[in-house]
C-alpha cells in the first residue's frame, strides 16, 4: 500500500450521453460484455507522484505507446464485479472490501503498486452512480463492473514499469449463460494446466486467461461449455473451471471443494458459498479431489451434484463430464431441491437485498 491519501475524483459529464430510449433498447437484450455505459474511471500512478488525476469521464479509446510495458510483457490485472439495483431503487455492491484486496493482492505478485483500498470502492462507487441509468432492473440482470490496471511505461527492458493507468468500465448484463442456470457440460482439459506451484494461478491476470484460451476451444471443439483444469504436478486434482470455481456436493449432504493452494483463484463467490453453506448447517471441507474420484463418485451416486461458481454466472451446475480418459454424467437433484440451487438463491437474496445481510456484505452505493 502506497499509504498516501486518495486524491478527490474530477468529475467531467458526458457531453452527449446515450439516449434514454436507446439505452433502454440497449437494456432489453444486454447480452454479456457487449454493452458499455456512458463513463469510465482513470487513475494514474508513475513511481514520482504515486497515484493521481482520478477522473470520472466520458468512455473512449485510450492513447498508448507503441513500446507500452503491457502490450509486450502483458503486466495486466483485472477485477470482476457487479452493482445490483435494489426493489425500492437504489443499488448496492457485494463484497467490494474482497475485490479491493484481491486486486491488491494481484498487483503485488505482478510486481505492480497496490491501489489503496479506500480508492478502488470509490472509484467503483463513482462509476455506478454516474451512469445509474444503465443498472439493468431485469431478473437476473446487474451492471458488470470491470477495474482492471495495465503497465503504461514505454521500455522494451524487462522490468516492473514505472507508470500505471487503472480504469473502471461497466457493462450492463444479463444472465450469463443463454440458457439459464441449466446444468453446463465441462472438458476435463488432459493437454493443459492453467497454473503451477510458484505461478500466478492466484492472481486476476489477463495472461492466465490468454494461456486458457487453447484449452477453452478444445472443450468448446468437445461440444462443452467449459473447460475443468487438473494441477499441473500429478495431473488428477480437479482445480477450477477456466474463470469458475467448483464445487462437489455428497449424498451425506457434505460439500468439497478444492483447496487455495496458491494456483487456484481465490474466488469471492466460492468464500462467500463456503460461509452460506457453514452458516445452514452444512459441513463444508476444503481438500483436494481427484478427477478419477469424481467420476468414481457420479457413477456409484454418492457425489449427488457438481457446480461452478464466479460473480459474472453466480452458479451453475455440472451436467456432463467429457474426459478422454471416459465420459460421466452428473445425476442433478431436481431443479428446485437441489443444493446448488438452494445456495445461488441465498446468495442472490443477499445481493437483492432480499436477506437479512448478516456478515455486512452488501454496500450500498446510492
Ligand atoms: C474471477 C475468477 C473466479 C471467480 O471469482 P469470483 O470472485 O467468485 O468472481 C474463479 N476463477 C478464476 C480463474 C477467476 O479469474
């Protein structure tokens, strides 16, 4: 942490923002990650005057040098969040003290300054306020908020660069997958891994998404929705989907999921399920669990469900398993009872502001 104090954000309105009925058509059919709002959040850093020029502007492209540190050594990372509207107006964040730390986090093992973080919620804050008019109301719906910081200094020597830019953009979304929260089909990936012991597996970083992309194609190629990654040592320890964390659920009502061993991703959702599900009784074990085990377990019908988990899906149960190695199928308790299902409506009840908000996870933004 830099340990200075937040400069005040410069507010500068769009000009000629979207037009309501536009937007509104915009709204309807969002899609996922297609729409932008009208605004957008810069802070800059270089070593000399730590963090300054925090700005909320109008959205457009961005200026770079061509020898810019992130276009050759990809010092990138990101962070992925939603604002909810509330019943009554008003909208909230979930958790945005875990995104603000995990971003730290990032930029610590990219070699990058940690935003302090104070600015990161407020950066975020500003953003949703500003264009308010873009959070959809749909069921389901939520404005996608996306900081992300990227290395600015023009130096083709191999080093942490000097200066920074961090941006907030946001994208108003639907629900995730087209289909709905319907069970997902996943490629058990035998030919990569996604991260390794001493990696950045535990870092939001846009190289270990760009590293998944030849994996996410084969499963894609395979007919399925995703891919499952094994650890990169034995092969066999089931770790996470490509930006999803997973979970198992047993016939004794007992849930598994793998644990943070520093090349997973340390998913706010799967902290969050982990607490949600303790809290209604449930015991929850973080260890690890093969690939071999779970399909041991789908066919003798004690691993009863297998779900995903991340901020931009919520959850979404496993259905098929597609492995080279042998193909199984998930028996999925009914739509309405099963764990999986139970767990994403206290979650969402939660970030509606439909629950009572016990551990102080809802932040209100307006
Ligand atoms: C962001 C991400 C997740 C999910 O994290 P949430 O905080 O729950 O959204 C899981 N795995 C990977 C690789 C991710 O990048």
């Amino acid at each position: 942490m830099s340990g200075e104090s937040a400069p005040a954000f410069k507010t500068i309105p769009h000009h000629a923002p979207v037009a309501d009925a536009e937007r509104a058509a915009l709204l309807a059919n969002p899609d996922f990650g297609r729409v932008f709002t009208d605004h957008m959040v810069t802070i800059r850093y270089n070593t000399d005057a730590g963090w300054h020029d925090a700005t909320v502007e109008a959205r457009r492209p961005i200026t770079m040098d061509p020898a810019a540190a992130v276009l050759h050594y990809a010092q990138e990372i990101f962070e992925g969040m939603k604002a909810y509207s509330l019943e009554g107006g008003g909208a909230v964040l979930f958790r945005p003290d875990a995104n603000a730390r995990r971003f730290a986090n990032s930029a610590e093992r990219l070699a990058m300054p940690a935003l302090p973080e104070d600015m990161f919620i407020q950066s975020v804050s500003q953003l949703v306020s500003i264009d308010r008019a873009w959070i959809p109301t749909t069921p389901g719906g939520s404005l996608y908020l996306r900081p992300f910081m990227i290395a600015g200094e023009a130096f083709l020597g191999v080093k942490p660069a000097s200066d920074y830019l961090y941006m907030v953009i946001a994208s108003p979304v639907g629900s995730y997958f087209k289909s709905g929260p319907k069970p997902i089909s996943v490629w058990v990936s035998r030919s990569y891994t996604r991260a390794a012991p001493g990696g950045t597996g535990a870092a939001k970083c846009g190289g270990n998404y760009a590293a998944s992309l030849p994996a996410q194609a084969e499963a894609m190629r395979q007919g399925c929705d995703q891919v499952v990654f094994l650890d990169a040592i034995e092969r066999r320890w089931v770790e996470e989907l490509g930006g999803m964390n997973v979970f198992f659920v047993f016939d004794d009502g007992s849930l598994v999921t793998p644990p943070l061993s520093g090349t997973i991703l340390p998913g706010i959702t799967r902290d969050s399920i982990i607490t949600l599900a303790r809290a209604s009784g449930l015991d929850v074990r973080e260890e690890p669990y093969s690939i071999e085990q779970w399909r041991a377990d789908a066919e003798s019908g004690r691993l009863r469900e297998a779900f995903a988990c991340g901020t931009a899906a919520v959850i979404a149960p496993i259905g098929e398993v597609k492995d080279g190695a042998g193909s199984f199928s998930m028996a999925q308790g009914r739509e309405n009872d099963s764990v999986a299902q139970s767990l994403r409506r206290s979650l969402t009840d939660l970030q509606r502001g439909a629950a009572a908000d016990a551990y102080g996870w809802v932040h209100r933004v307006f």
